[in-house]
C-alpha cells in the first residue's frame, strides 16, 4: 500500500491502536476496559419504547462490574447483550459467548429467545471493548495525539464513547493545527491540558470507582444500593446529567 506521510498523526485507531503498540506507550494512568457482546434477534413479547436493564450479572458466584440489557428496535426485534469491567480480576477466566448464553437462559421462557448456538451459527453476536478512563496519557506522543478508543475517552460511568471520539478528535486537530502553526509538532501539551480540564476529575473518580466494584462483594452491595429508587434516580441524573467537553476554538 501507499506510505502517506505527515507532521502530526491523529491516532484515531481504536481499543487494539497498533499506534499505540508500536511505540510501547507505557501510560500514567491505567483506565480500564469494558468487555461488552450482544446479538439481535427475535422475540415473542410486544415492541415498546422501554430499555430493560438486569443488574444481577453473576459469574461463579461473584457479582461482576456491569450489566445486562433488551432493549426493541422494532418488528420483533430486539438487541440483548451485557457489559462487564476487566476490574474484576478473573474477568479473563469469563467465556463472553457462553455468558451471553447463560444470560439468555434467564430471560423470561415465553419470549421464545433463540439459543447461543443458533446466534452463533447465524454470525449476529458481536463483541468489542470500550477502553474507559483514559488508557493513553499523557494523550500524546512529539507527533501523534491519540484520541477516541486509542486515548480510552469512553466515559467510565457508562461506557459511553462515540461522543467522546467525536470531541478528543476535533480537540486533537484543533491542537495539531496550532502547535503546527507555531512551535511544530513536538509538543501538544495543549492538548493534555484540554483533555485535563474537561475530563480529568470525572475520570479519576471514574478509575475509583471501577477499582472498588472490581470486589465482588463491593459490586453486590452496590446493586442493593441501587434497588433502592431513590438513590437510583439520583445516581442516573448525575451519571447522564449534561456532560462537560474540551473547550473548542470555533
């Protein structure tokens, strides 16, 4: 292929970023990383407008760091899948596929779900990672800034990353085109400083966080916590409150 070459590169290439590999970046701060599969398919029960989420996600008798969610997408379909967090320190002995599997299995009988086998064999169950909490810092390199999945902007409270990419990389561009213009594309300590301000306290208490409920039994007093209504009305309003982004220059 064609070698394309430039004076700052926008390291935009995911959770598996072989920008990331080649230069052996060894980061100050270790977020962590969702593990999340799921699989569309149909079901006998009625379309809604509701997203159901199953807290209770049990693995050898510890309650992980995650979830389980069904949610519609219309005629009979339905998208069904979990996350949970490689916090948890056996998370690697977890077969994600088989998990879905036994997932399914509780789900209420009459919905008529097909099993793991079938989704499988139909090639609909997908799965990836969603680094959370900053996995790349500081966020550059003299000439590369890292951004979406490579930097690990994906919101540790929920996993949320597509908004994230979208403002770390017009930030990235942003920065690239000024230290371009002026000192050159060795330093974009800019960059860090934007990416600090905007999210560098919600992270670090993000990183907390998911080193706690990483303990199976930290993890299982926090979904009794949350069975509690009040207490989940205020953790939601504050996990989707509207969030804070980098400063743009536009």
């Amino acid at each position: 292929g064609e070698k394309v070459y430039g004076d700052a590169v926008i390291a935009a290439d995911g959770a598996y970023s072989p920008l990331k590999r080649a230069l052996k970046i060894d980061s100050e701060y270790n977020g962590y990383q969702a593990i999340a599969i799921r699989s569309e398919m149909h079901a006998n029960r009625a379309d809604s407008d509701s997203l159901d989420i199953y807290l209770k996600l049990v693995f050898e008798g510890d309650q992980l760091p995650g979830y389980g969610w069904v949610f519609p997408m219309g005629n009979g379909l339905f998208n069904i899948g979990l996350g949970y967090v490689n916090s948890y320190k056996n998370w690697q002995s977890i077969n994600a596929t088989q998990f879905l599997g036994e997932f399914l299995r509780t789900l209420p009988r009459e919905w008529e779900l097909p099993p793991i086998e079938e989704l499988k064999k139909n090639k609909s169950v997908r799965a990836w990672r969603l680094p959370m909490g900053f996995t790349a810092w500081p966020p550059w390199r003299p000439g590369v800034l890292f951004t979406g999945d490579s930097l690990g902007a994906g919101k540790p409270a929920s996993g949320a990353g597509i908004s994230k990419a979208l403002e770390s990389g017009l930030a990235a561009g942003e920065c690239a085109i000024a230290a371009l213009t002026n000192g050159g594309p060795d330093d974009f300590t800019n960059y860090a400083q934007r990416m600090e301000a905007a999210w560098g306290r919600e992270y670090r208490r993000g990183r907390y966080m998911h080193k706690l409920i990483g303990q199976p039994k930290l993890a299982g007093a926090g979904v009794k916590l949350i069975d509690n209504a009040a207490f989940r009305d205020r953790m939601l309003k504050a996990l989707y409150k509207k969030a804070q982004g980098p400063q743009h220059s536009f």
